[in-house]
C-alpha cells in the first residue's frame, strides 16, 4: 500500500485482489491502495484515460451537491459508499457553511472504513459504520445513525458513484425508494452515475477482476431509478452540467460519461 506497511492492513482484507474504492483512491490520487488496485486502474487508464477525469467529476459534483443542499436547509447527511477520506470531505464542506451540521459515513469496504475511523476520529459530529448498503433496515437502525441523526427532521442521502456497483437483479430504483421512504418529508437523495461510452464494454470486463462489478446505464434508465420522486433544477444532466461552478464545454461534459440529479422526498 502506498505509504503504509503491511501490517497495517485491516483484518479480512484481500490485498491481492483490486477494489473500485481503492482504485477510486487512486485516480483521485489519493495513497489509499495497495499495488494490484494501482495495476488495474493504470490499465483501465490505458484503455479509457477519462476515467480520473469521472471520479474528479464526480468527487466535484459532490462538493456542489454538498453546498446546494446546505443552502436548502439541510445539516443531516448520511453518505453512502463514501468511499476513502480525501479533501473536501462532506463534514469539510457542510461544517464550513453549518458548524453543527452532522454527518455519517457508511461503506462496506474495510479499508474505506478503517481509514475514516482514523481519520475522522476527532471530528465533531461525525461518525463511520460498515454496512452492507443493500440493507437500509440495517443502516437506519444502527447505533451510529440513530445516535447522531435525527430521523424526524430532513436528511440528505449521498449516492455518489454508486448505484452503477448494483446490477438490475439487485434492484437499485427499490433500493432508493426504500432509503427515501425511511426519511422524513423534505429530504433529499443525490445521486451520480455512469453512461455508456465508447469504451463501456473493455471497462466492464476488467472490472470483473475486481471484487465489484460495473453496471453503466443509460439517461433513461437512470432516470427511472429516481422515478415518483421530484428532481429540483436541471433535472437530470450531465456531471459536469449539475450547478457547474465554471461553464462546462459540452465536450468537457459529455467526457465524464456520467449523469447527476438531486431528487425530493416530499
């Protein structure tokens, strides 16, 4: 791993095996991964170098994401598959515009979550937990959520970079709708998703050497996983056309290969 030993490895961790969390470390050149994550994402770069230009998107839309539902009221945000800590993490941006705003980090990856422990430690208003996130009963009943989040008042639920990790049979469109049903009125689900490109299928297949698999859907089919809930403006659009802090050239936008929305739990 890079800069670290291998004993600090977390036990039940296989090292030999790459992991999209810990590639997603890498591309955002972060030091969390070990040499067969840093392997396979350096060839799925080879094959389709815009792939750091998506996680950098995505990490980006997520800050935005952050900053506009702040704006709208919102200081309780339950991040799922959060992934490694790196800057400009959610309690960084929401603090900043909110001192009490209070956040839980939830990942099922154990270096994911062995590294936010570390490292969020002292962090106020801050807690992790390993969950399976095909499991909300689990999520919204454990200690770390029902002890830090008040679920009777709006929450925002963070999918970034995730639902395109769950295949159709394990029904990621009733997976959203169950977190949001388990929220109070006024609450918000963001969410981030890969396209199709032109180079989908090599990228999948080496995917399946990962311990995840890859499911790009197209605008329509991410859509209906949002479908009976209300998206705020623009709707549905590319990354990079979500709240841009900058103008986004078209081709600029469309080489994220990802789509984002924020929808309403009303």
């Amino acid at each position: 791993m890079s800069g670290q030993g291998s004993d600090w490895t977390p036990d039940g961790v296989d090292d030999s095996r790459p992991n999209a969390a810990r590639m997603y470390d890498y591309f955002l050149g972060g030091a969390h991964n070990f040499e067969p994550d840093r392997q396979l994402a350096d060839t799925l770069l080879s094959i389709a170098p815009e792939i750091r230009d998506i996680a950098r998107a995505n990490r980006a839309f997520l800050q935005r994401a952050v900053r506009w539902l702040a704006a709208a009221g919102i200081d309780q945000f339950l991040d799922l598959g959060s992934g490694i800590p790196t800057a400009g993490n959610v309690h960084e941006i929401a603090q900043r515009l909110d001192p009490n705003s209070r956040v839980v980090y939830v990942d099922t990856e154990p270096v994911a979550v062995s590294h936010s422990k570390l490292l969020l430690a002292d962090a106020p208003h801050v807690a992790v937990l390993q969950a399976d996130l095909l499991d909300p009963a689990a999520v919204f009943t454990s200690p770390e959520v029902t002890g830090l989040l008040d679920l009777d008042r709006p929450i925002a639920i963070l999918l970034v970079s995730v639902l395109h990790f769950f295949g159709d049979e394990q029904r990621p469109g009733a997976l959203v709708a169950d977190y949001l049903a388990r929220t109070a009125p006024g609450s918000y689900l963001a969410i981030s998703h890969v396209t199709p490109n032109e180079h989908s299928e090599q990228v999948r297949t080496l995917y399946q050497h990962t311990t995840d698999r890859l499911y790009p859907r197209s605008k329509a089919e991410i859509a209906a996983l949002l479908d009976g809930f209300p998206l705020v403006p623009p709707g549905l659009v590319r990354l990079g056309d979500w709240h841009p802090d900058t103008i986004v050239a078209g081709a600029e936008a469309d080489r994220a290969a990802s789509y984002a929305a924020i929808a309403e739990r009303r």
